[in-house]
C-alpha cells in the first residue's frame, strides 16, 4: 500500500510542477517532452532486465496504439492545454470527479455491468459535491479550463476499457502495456506539438523540470504503480488514487496560492466521499462475482 500511496502523492505533486512549466513551455510540447522522456526511461528499464518476447497478435497490436493515441497523446493534450487555463485545484477536482461519474455510466451502459443502488448513491454525492465546488457556473479560459477536464474524464473512460481488453489477452506484461503506447502517444504528439506550437528554449530549471515529471512522477511512479497492484486491491487502489483530490487542493493553496475557501474544501470531501462508496459498492460486487483485473483509477496528469 505505501507504494500505491508514493505513486498518487507524486502524481498529485505534477499538477504544480505543471502549472510551474507552462510558464516558459507551451502546453503540447510540455505534454508530448513529459510523457516521451517516461517511455524512454521504461525502455532503459526493459533493456536492463532479462529479454521477455512479445506474443502480439494483430488485435492486440491494434489496441495498444489506440490507446497510445487516447491515454498518451489525446488526454495530456486536453490535461495540459486545460491546466494552462484553469486553476490546478479547479481542473483536477472535475477531472477526479468525473472518472467514477464515466466509469459508472460505460459500466452499465457499455459493459453491461450490474450497477448498484450504492454505487447510484455515490455518484448523486459527487454530483453534490461538485455543485457546492462550483457556487457559479465558470466563465471564460476557467471554462475551457473545465471542459477540457471533462474531456480528459471521458477519455479515461475509453482508455479504461481498452486497457481492460489488452490485459485480458495476458499476451504482453504490465511494463510493456505502459511503454509501447506511451512512447506512440508521445511521439505522435510531438510532432504535432511541433506544427503548432513554437519550440522553446529550454534552461536549465526547465529541464530539470521535465527530467523530474518524466522520469520520477511518470516512470518511476508508473512502474512503483504496478508494482502495487499486484497485492493491493481494486477498492483500496481507487481510493488512494482518488486522495488527489484532496492533495493537489491542499498543494495548490500552499505553493500557487489558488484559493482554498470553504465551499472547495466541503466540495472536495464529497466528491472524495461519493468516489469512496462508488469503489466500496464495486469491490463487494466483485466478491459476489468470478474475479477480475483491477481497474486503472486514474492517470498521472
């Protein structure tokens, strides 16, 4: 569990860490550098390590590159091009509060999955506590902030679900289900961070930055991740993952001096408390049920 609870508190920590870079880097190049530096770092890792064949078949090939493209390229770019219009508080609340609001509904709608009146009953206190975050609809780049999180929810989703798909072949390891697609992710991003965005110079500090967010928060904190998934369960995973919330809340007052008011505080421990009871609800129906893989509960940003 310390592990699993490590690897959030770093991905907690990329929200300032970001905030900070999107300063000097522009959002695509910062994304697609974060994310390329990690695939390279794993496949230093892989190299280091006895050689393990791949056994890909054509359907499974196909899957790793769509979710390269959805986990690697599509949803940094909404993370990054969001957290640089919106208030990292602001942007991680609607994205951790969406997830489970996303996995409910392609539980029961896509996957057929029995869903609980519990689980229901969590969602309506996320639902809650989003409505006490937000005293006022947001205006402006705090919109597009929003919606780009939103969007970054929604394609978890679908990432969610073809992940599932990939490990259930148990046709390639959990280290190489992360590598491959992200280093296609990044790269694809790259080049188009490239056609739109100028490239920056980069100094020493920033860097330093990406070296630390490529290597440590995503990397190591991927690898640490997996690591303790294979003794930690689904319940308690989704629920450290989604401590987040609360953490880049606490961070963000503490180092960027976003607001931390009261109705934040009480909409985050909602929203903490609904995802809590959504992942309770899920773990008894999977005790009741054949077992199955646990599910990713979210990405580092």
């Amino acid at each position: 569990m310390s592990l699993a609870i490590l690897a959030s508190f770093l991905w907690a920590t990329s929200f300032i860490y970001i905030k900070i870079g999107l300063e000097d880097i522009p959002p695509l190049t910062f994304a697609a550098l974060r994310y390329l530096i990690g695939a390279v770092t794993l496949a230093m890792f892989r190299m280091s390590r006895p050689p393990a064949p791949w056994k890909l078949d054509r359907d499974t090939s196909i899957l790793l590159v769509v979710l390269g493209l959805v986990l690697y390229a599509l949803i940094p770019a909404f993370m990054f091009l969001g957290l640089d219009r919106a208030e990292a508080v602001t942007f991680n609340f609607v994205f951790q509060a969406g997830i489970p609001l996303v996995l409910a509904l392609s539980a029961g709608m896509i996957l057929r999955e029995p869903t609980s009146w519990w689980e229901w009953g969590g969602v309506g206190v996320v639902i809650a506590g989003m409505y006490v975050f937000f005293p006022a609809l947001p205006a402006g780049d705090e919109a597009a902030g929003v919606m780009l999180a939103a969007g970054a929810a929604i394609a978890i989703g679908g990432s969610n679900l073809i992940q599932r798909a990939i490990m259930r072949t148990q046709t390639i390891s959990s280290l190489d289900a992360t590598m491959i697609p992200m280093a296609l992710g990044s790269a694809t991003l790259l080049v188009i961070a490239l056609i739109v965005e100028d490239f920056p110079a980069l100094d020493g500090s920033a860097l330093s930055l990406l070296l630390v967010l490529g290597v440590v928060n995503t990397a190591f904190a991927f690898t640490i991740w997996h690591q303790a998934m294979r003794t930690l369960n689904a319940l308690h995973a989704g629920v450290i993952a989604s401590a987040q919330i609360v953490e880049v809340a606490v961070m963000a007052w503490w180092f960027l001096g976003e607001s931390l008011t009261a109705g934040r505080v009480v909409g985050s421990v909602l929203v903490l408390a609904g995802i809590t009871v959504v992942h309770v609800s899920k773990a008894n129906a999977a005790r009741r049920a054949a077992p199955v893989p646990p599910e990713p509960a979210t990405i580092a940003p």
